[in-house]
C-alpha cells in the first residue's frame, strides 16, 4: 500500500492516491493548476498531480508497520482531508 507507482503521471504510494482520489471526488477539484503552491508543491504540476504529491508527503510522515490495514488508510483520508481544509479555512 506504502510502494511507490505511477498514478496520474507521478509517483506516489497508492495510499496517497487513494487519498488524492478521495478528496477530489469530495471537494470536485477540477485539473486545474491552482494549488501546487498553497499545497507547497512545485507550480508544474496540475491540481490532481498536485494533491498526489502532499498526500504522499502526508504517507512518508505516517507511523507506519508492516501490517498497514484499512484503519490505517482511513485514518489517512481522514487527517488529509483535515489538514486540507486548514489549507484553505
């Protein structure tokens, strides 16, 4: 869950696109290129890339063990959509 592919054109573990996927069908988040900087990614990357790459940040911040189950993932949507909407509040 915690290993490193390719999703939307960068690389992520496949939490953080779970994680990205989520808060963009949450919020309706168009592919636009408006929040690489206030998520302080690189301003190349559209909106969706973008979010992939904070959530993965979040992913390598997260106390993790091999025994990564779906609390754990849902513990994650949970604090990035948290820590997403402090972003912009």
């Amino acid at each position: 869950m915690l290993d490193k592919s390719v999703f939307d054109g960068v690389v992520v573990c496949e939490a953080a696109d779970v994680m990205a996927t989520h808060i963009i069908h949450e919020f309706e988040i168009p592919r636009l290129d408006r929040l690489a900087t206030k998520l302080k990614v690189n301003s190349c990357f559209n909106d969706h890339q973008a979010l992939r790459l904070w959530a993965d940040r979040l992913c390598e911040n997260y106390p993790t063990t091999n025994d990564f189950t779906v609390y754990d993932l849902e513990d994650l949507i949970q604090t990035a959509r948290t820590l997403f909407l402090k972003i912009f509040s």
